[in-house]
C-alpha cells in the first residue's frame, strides 16, 4: 500500500537528530563553559557519534546549527576573546581496523602519495587542549580552544606553569608562531592533590581531566597555579602574514622542532610505515596504557609528510583529513532485534535500521542500531526477533554486529528487502555498481523533503531560518513542489505557516534572496545528486566554469576530470538529462541564481593546455601554488602520467618525482614556475 507524506511517517529521524541536538547543545555549555559536566564524556561521544550517523545517512538532517560542524562551544563572557592564528580543529574518529583502513583509502583517492608517506602516531591525551602565541620568541598571550576559531584568553593562569616557556630556546624561532598542546593532570598529581583537600576538610575533584579544563579558567591565578598541570605540545601554526617556514618537512620533526624550543613532547609516540605498523603500536598502547600516569582515550594518527596536509584538505570546515584519532574498546552486549524499518534518503537512498529492545552500553540505552544495508542483513543472516549482540565502537555507533543463531526458538521471522519505496510505492532500483537500494521517483515526498533541508544547508544554500519544521510546514501546505519553489515565496505565504510572522517571514525571505549570489559550486552541491558531493561540486563548477557548460559537458570528458571519476559524471549527466530536472535548473536561472564559478585568471595563459603536478613542500602553500597555475590558465593533476607536462618539486617530494623521470616529464622548482610564468 503506497505510504501518503506525514510527519510522522517522515520526520522520526528528524525527531531524534534534533533531541540530540538540544542535548549536546546543553552538554557543550555546561563543559566548556561552566565546567559543570552533567555527561560523561563517554555518553557525549556516543550521543555526537549517533548524530553523526543519522546525518551521514541523511545529510540533508544536517542543520547549520549542528553540534557535529562545531569544535567546542561559545567561549565565556568571562574572559577576553581572542582569535587562534589559524582555527584549532577537531578530529574524526575510527574505533575499528578497518575503519583506519578506511580513511588511508579515502586519502589516497586525494594524493597517491599518502601511502608512501608514512605516519607519525601520538597519544591521544584527554585534558584541554590550548594555543600558545609568540612572538620574538616571548609568551605574549595563551587561549583555551573555545569554539575552534576564537577562544578565551587565559595567558594569566597558563604562565603559572612551569612546563611552558615564557621564552622560546634554540634555534629557527619564527618571529610570530602558535604553538598548540594539551593540559592535562597527572593521575600521582590529582590524587595528592585530592588528599590535600581531604586533609584541609575541602570537597574532592572527580576527575583528572575536568579538574586540569577548570583549573585553566579560574579568574584568580593563584587558584590555577594550586594545581598540578601538566602540559604537552604537538603542533605549530605559523604566522602565515610573515611568509616564514618551518625548516621541516615532516610531523615527526616537528615534534622534536618543538622541544628544541623548550617544550614538553610526549615521548610515547612512534613512526609508522603502514596503516599495519599503526595498528599494531595501536595494540601494544592499549597494552601499556594503564601503566601510564596520565589519562588517554586512544591515539592520533597523523600522515607524517607535512606537505600533504593541505592536499588533502578539511571535511565540512572541522575536520582534517591528515589526521584521525583512533579510540580504543569497543561495548557488545546483547538485545534482541524487535523490527527492521527503512528510511528514506535525499538522494532516494533506502537505509535500514534495527529497532531493538532497549538496553544499556556503557552507562546509554541503545534502543536503535545501524543495519547498513541490505546486503549486509543477507550476510549476517538476520531475523526479526533474532537475540543479537550489538556493539558501540568506542562507545558511540550502536551496530548490530550477529545474530546469536543457538538460541533461536523457530518463531524468528526472515526480513524481506523492500520491492517498493516505504514513502510512495514506487518499485525501488539497484545499480550493478552498488549494494544500495534507490527509489526512482524523483518526486518521491520523503526525497523531496530531505532535499529541502538539504538545499537550504549551511555548505549548501545555507538559507538561514529554514530547517526540518520549516520545509515540512511549506510541504505540507504545497508552498513549494521543489527547490525553484522557494524563490518564488513571499512574506505573505510564509505567514500562513504556524509560528511565522512578519518579521520571521522578512527575514526568510531575505535569507533566500542573499542565496542568490553564491558560486556556481554551492548550487552544484545543493542540487542533491548523488556522488556530487562539496569537494566534487567545486572541482566541476572551476573546471567548466558555468551552468551553461556544465549542462553541455560530455559524459567521457567529465570522467577525465581529476578528482570526478565515471561514477560521478555519470550521476551528474543522468541528473541534468532528466527534463523536470532541466526545467526546475531553467526556473532557478530565472530567479537570478548565479550561474558562475568565479576563477580569477592572470593576464597571460603562460601554462594553457599544460598540467602540473604539485609533490613536497613549497614555501607557498599547496592551495596557493593551484590558484596561481589555474590563473595562468594551467590544469592541476593529483598523479604524474605520459600527459603531464610539469612537476612541480619541493622538498621531500616521493614517489612522483621518479614516476616523472621515468616518463621523462619536465621537473621545475617554485622559482622556475615563478620565471616561467613572468611574475615575481
């Protein structure tokens, strides 16, 4: 029976993305700023982790306001806010060997390089992360990490710690540079500390960690220095207005940089060939952690070679791709499996999921679990009703991991795949490429639903004001049909909607309207198609410039596009060969979208028709040295071939450059690229 388009029936993933989100919010607040935790940080992560699920099969849930674009929360009224040089991110997380071996494959689709690179890894030490800034080598000013990109100045109580330098030793001391680390507490230091306390009649602290966070935010220094804080150093940020380098071209000299200065480093930290290396120095830290004095919750991988960083780029503006933190011990308990359901994606995607009988993990109720999809329900041999063992990797993604077969009673039921789509009844489709069920009906309501709050998203539109509520009210009121829709709203239509008034509806309004000028790569990423992701939208909105083109674009020459590959050019082509899809492009033209991607080109074309490879480390950055070829009308490539005309070599520049003199491909310098080019 085809399924009619309610809330109820719609919005269930919707509900609980924002219940989390009300509850991380809440959470955030009372750690960073009141350093009153009501969460363990267990329960934060697993609470972060299943938003982050529910968004990574829906990302059209993904709100601007989400907990999972963050890094921390608002620094306090209390302390003077101050910008970081560059913003202190944020790190995924994998919690298995395979998911480890997951993100080196995502990398090396980026730079081939990265497996020849080699991997520094560092413990993943749990206190409050800080940024240091000198300048002329003194201690001018110390900053908790706030929100990532501003934070609170507390230089007052981190010089009350003997482990940082008010003056920078040694030698290449950049004239301004900002030193990152973590403070931390030793557990000999809390617990005679502690003791103190009890001895003096005065409460215990809880714990290490949000003792040493506190302790950085006291308004009286003298309460800070009362405390045993300990701090280690891991990474440089240098001015970048300066032009200066780091005589480095790797992490790990980095590190040993840093305590050239006068910084603490910590010693356990190991070099690694492989992903395989990693995971077994991953094994025996797990081994001898419990023998250390302070507290860790896992490690950091990082690629080791420095000039890979910025070609591999961030994820969503939080998170960077060169690094991930790799958690250890994963729950498994057992439950049983009460239902399968499926929703419905943006993109028409159908993901199942396990409704199962409530239980407790790790101090959480888990009563849903990931099921991935249907392919893998077939592999596992599940069945409804089935007692199943469910796991939390690193004590955030609920999973059903097998069915527990010996104690079926022969009243289990075998789950059936969907043949229609739960949202409207239209016969689903597979491709031959892919595990993943679809539903065709592009005006499937579940998909257009989705694919509202999708456009409207901050890396997308990012029409302020229009979230889940917002677009299901305008559905449900037939406001809008589909995206071009939006543009043709007015403040008297939204104030039909319940909870709109006039300046609520102005507002809309306007946030619509400013979404007009953005690039061309934002509405390529907005338009939901499937593969076409931020990075994808961009590559394709610089390489043909505008919408016109992209419309014309053959399929073959759009899969010889570095970075797009046949399975994107095919879902973009099949994308704009569907007429309704052509004509809602043509009512966005008309409503005055741009239709270009602005690409600033020099006066000379010195490098037309020409493809460079960038390999090691510049004195201009990676992203630096792009726009400056493609300005001279150059091409970029992300592997050397017979059809590479340049390769741009800085230090360490690895296997590229002896793939280029096998193939006798021209190898130039920064300063013969400036001469080729006439420009200084």
């Amino acid at each position: 029976m085809q399924n009619t388009f309610k809330a109820d029936d719609l919005s269930s993933a919707a509900t609980r993305a924002a219940e989390l989100r009300n509850i991380l919010d809440d959470a955030n607040r009372r750690y960073y700023i009141h350093d009153a935790p009501n969460i363990s940080d267990a329960e934060y992560d697993r609470l972060l982790r299943e938003l982050k699920e529910i968004e990574h099969a829906h990302p059209d849930l993904r709100t601007p306001d989400s907990p999972t674009l963050r890094v921390g929360s608002q620094p306090s009224s209390q302390f003077e806010k101050v910008k970081h040089l560059a913003p202190m991110l944020s790190l995924d997380n994998a919690f298995a060997p395979e998911e480890l071996v997951a993100w080196e494959e995502r990398n090396a689709r980026i730079s081939r390089e990265v497996k020849d690179a080699g991997y520094i890894v560092e413990m993943k030490i749990d206190g409050g992360a800080i940024s240091l800034l000198y300048e002329a080598g003194l201690l001018v000013r110390g900053a908790t990490r706030g929100n990532g990109a501003i934070g609170e100045n507390v230089t007052t109580n981190l010089r009350t710690m003997r482990e940082i330098p008010l003056r920078l030793s040694g030698e290449n001391v950049p004239k301004r540079v900002e030193i990152r680390g973590e403070v931390y507490m030793t557990f000999t230091g809390f617990n005679a500390m502690n003791e103190r306390r009890v001895a003096a009649g005065e409460p215990t602290f809880a714990n290490p960690r949000n003792t040493a966070a506190g302790a950085l935010r006291q308004l009286d220094p003298r309460m800070t220095a009362e405390r045993p804080l300990r701090f280690f150093a891991y990474q440089v940020e240098v001015d970048a207005d300066t032009g200066e380098q780091l005589p480095v071209t790797r992490q790990s000299e980095t590190l040993k940089l840093l305590e050239s200065w006068g910084f603490t480093v910590n010693p356990n930290r190991k070099t690694a060939t492989t992903i395989a290396d990693v995971l077994a120095y991953a094994n025996e830290v797990e081994r001898f952690r419990e023998t250390l004095d302070y507290p860790i919750d896992g490690i950091v991988v990082k690629v080791n070679l420095l000039g890979l960083w910025d070609e591999l780029g961030i994820v969503g503006g939080r998170e960077p791709r060169y690094a991930i933190a790799y958690k250890f011990a994963p729950d498994l308990v057992t439950t049983r499996l009460l239902k399968i359901e499926v929703n419905v994606g943006r993109t028409g995607a159908l993901n199942p999921y396990a409704v199962l009988e409530p239980v407790e993990i790790g101090g959480a109720i888990v009563r849903q679990a990931t099921l991935h999809n249907f392919e893998d329900i077939a592999r596992k041999g599940l069945r409804i009703g089935d007692m199943v063992l469910v796991k939390r990797a690193g004590e955030v993604i609920p999973q059903v991991v097998a069915p527990l077969t010996d104690q079926r009673t022969g009243e289990e039921i075998e789950f059936e795949e969907p043949t229609v789509c739960p949202s409207c009844g239209t016969a689903v489709a597979k491709s031959e490429e892919e595990v993943m069920l679809y539903c065709p009906n592009g005006a499937c309501p579940a998909q257009i639903y989705r694919g509202l709050v999708h456009f409207a998203s901050q890396d997308a539109m990012d029409i302020r004001g229009m979230g889940e509520r917002t677009a299901l009210q305008m559905l449900e009121a037939s406001l809008v049909k589909d995206y071009a829709d939006l543009y043709d709203l007015t403040e008297e239509k939204l104030m039909t909607l319940e909870g709109f008034a006039q300046i609520s509806a102005r507002n809309l309004v306007e946030a619509i309207g400013k979404s007009k000028d953005l690039p061309l790569s934002r509405l390529l990423y907005a338009l939901g198609i499937r593969h076409v992701g931020t990075h994808a939208a961009q590559i394709v909105a610089r390489e043909l410039g505008t919408l016109e083109a992209v419309l014309a674009v053959d399929e073959a020459k759009l899969a010889a596009v570095h970075g797009i590959g046949a399975t994107t050019a095919a879902a973009l082509v099949a994308y704009l060969g569907e007429s309704h899809n052509r004509e809602m492009l043509d009512r966005l033209v008309q409503a005055g979208l741009t239709t270009e991607e602005p690409v600033e080109r020099a006066a000379g074309a010195a490098l037309a028709g020409k493809t460079v490879v960038i390999t090691g480390t510049h004195a201009m950055s990676r992203k630096d040295l792009q726009l400056l070829i493609e300005r001279h009308s150059g091409r970029v490539a992300g592997s050397v071939s017979k059809s590479t005309d340049y390769l741009l070599a800085g230090e360490a520049p690895g296997s590229k450059l002896e793939k280029a003199k096998e193939l006798g491909v021209e190898v130039i310098d920064q300063q013969q690229l400036v001469q080729l080019l006439g420009t200084e």
